[in-house]
C-alpha cells in the first residue's frame, strides 16, 4: 500500500513538473498569439493564475487589436477568481470604459461593483468600500433597469444596506457601552434618522431611555429634573411604538424609578 502510495506522489510530482515546464516555455515565447491561444485555453480549465499571467503579457502588445478585448475581459475574470477583488474591479472599469459598446459592457459595470462589494470588509470594520460599492451597484441598475443581473444586484444593495446598518448601530451603541450618555443619546438619534427601516431600531430607542435615565442619574441637581422628564416623555413614545417589546420590562423601571425621583424633587421645591 505505501509503494503504491509513493508510486503516485511521485507520478503527481512529475506530472507537476511536466505542467509547469511547459508553462514556463509558453512564458517565454516571443510570439503573442500563442501566449494568447494558451491562456485561452488555461481559462477555460478555470487555472485562472495561468491564464492572468499571459494575458497580462500580451496586454501592451495587443492594445488596439480584436484580441485586446475578450483579454481584457478575461484577466479581469482572472482576477476575481482569485479573489483579488480591487484588481478585479479596476480591470472591470477599464473594460467598460475602453470597450463600452462591447456585449461584454454590461457584465463588466455589474462585475466592477460587485468586486467592490466583494472586496468590502464586516460590519465590524470601515465600510467606505461598501458605501461605494451601493453607490456602485445602484448605478448599474440605474443604467441596465431590466438587466439579468438585477436580482443579485438587488442583493448586494440589500446586504449592503443592512452591513451599514450594523455597524452605524455598532458604533452608537459603544456610546453607551462608554457610559458616554448624553453622547450615546445623540448617537442613537441619528440612527434612528438615518436607518429609519432598521431591525435595531427598538433597541436604538431602548437605549435612548437607558441613557437618559443614567445622564439624569449623575447630573447636578438643577438639571436632574428636566432629564428625569426626557425619561418619561420617551419611554411614552416608546411603550405606544412597541407595547409588547422585549426591553419593556426595564423600561418601565426606569420610567417608574424616573416619576418617584420628580415627585422627590417636586416635594424638596415645595
């Protein structure tokens, strides 16, 4: 069994160096239509490193020739294919912009934003590269309304949205997670005005009570009462918006604990 074994590693070894031997020849040879004929025929076995390396070779050589075309087309495919996603994207671009009245134009605008998307980090990390890949895609559909590529293009605005969702949630949450309420409070409300439609918008608005009830909790005593008062006039809002929410039960402690310290300071005024 090991002789076996070894018999094909060995076979698998020679094989290797058969291929890459042959490669290397195709490498350097001085004539660009076998280049170009060979990484034809690298792309559509899917040995997407092979074919992106000649074609990146015959590229200044074929500018402005018919081959130029599908080549520029297919090492951006190349590209992608082995996930280097900002190259991808600019090869795209440059098709598109080189080549817009091509049968390919229309794959490329979609590839191009797609790649950005692709190439975009979690919602944990800077979503510059997501916001331009939306802005992207949404152009796609602007310019190809009916395009076959609408429905993934649909799902990349999609998810896109709800990755700026997350983060932009992230990131006024970590306010109050700071104990930095009256920033938090702020924060929170321009989430809730720029994600309007968000699936955290009832915890947004949770924690808005939350920070409130804190902020009033340590301020000095001459603002005490008009931030127990914010407590109770929010929580108002809140309980008609979501009377069956989650997060009521500590809601209404705080907008009980809130009513208790006005009437305390309503008596000590008296």
């Amino acid at each position: 069994m090991r002789i076996r074994s070894s018999g094909l590693i060995l076979f698998l070894i020679l094989l290797l160096g058969v291929s890459c031997s042959k490669f290397r020849k195709i490498e350097k040879n001085p004539d660009w239509r076998v280049k170009y004929e060979a990484a034809l025929r690298y792309y559509d076995k899917k040995d997407y490193y092979k074919a992106s390396v000649l074609f990146e070779q015959v590229m200044p050589i074929i500018r402005g020739l018919p081959e130029a075309e599908k080549a520029q087309f297919y090492l951006a495919n190349c590209q992608f294919h082995e996930k280097l996603y900002l190259l991808a994207s600019e090869q795209f671009k440059t098709f598109y912009e080189t080549y817009g009245r091509s049968s390919l134009a229309e794959e490329a605008r979609y590839m191009y934003a797609y790649s950005l998307f692709r190439s975009s980090p979690g919602s944990n990390l800077d979503q510059t590269g997501s916001i331009e890949a939306m802005a992207s895609m949404q152009e796609f559909l602007n310019r190809y309304p009916n395009s076959k590529y609408r429905d993934q293009a649909l799902d990349v605005i999609f998810t896109t949205q709800d990755r700026l969702d997350q983060k932009g949630f992230d990131n006024a949450k970590q306010y109050y997670r700071m104990r930095q309420y009256k920033a938090a409070i702020v924060a929170l409300r321009n989430f809730q005005d720029n994600f309007p439609d968000s699936k955290h918008l009832e915890e947004a608005r949770f924690l808005i009570i939350a920070s409130q009830y804190k902020l009033a909790e340590q301020s000095i005593y001459s603002k005490q009462r008009e931030r127990y008062q914010e407590v109770v006039s929010t929580y108002i809002d809140f309980i008609d918006r979501y009377p069956s929410s989650a997060f009521l039960k500590e809601a209404e402690k705080m907008y009980a604990e809130s009513l208790e310290k006005l009437n305390k300071l309503k008596n000590l005024n008296s």
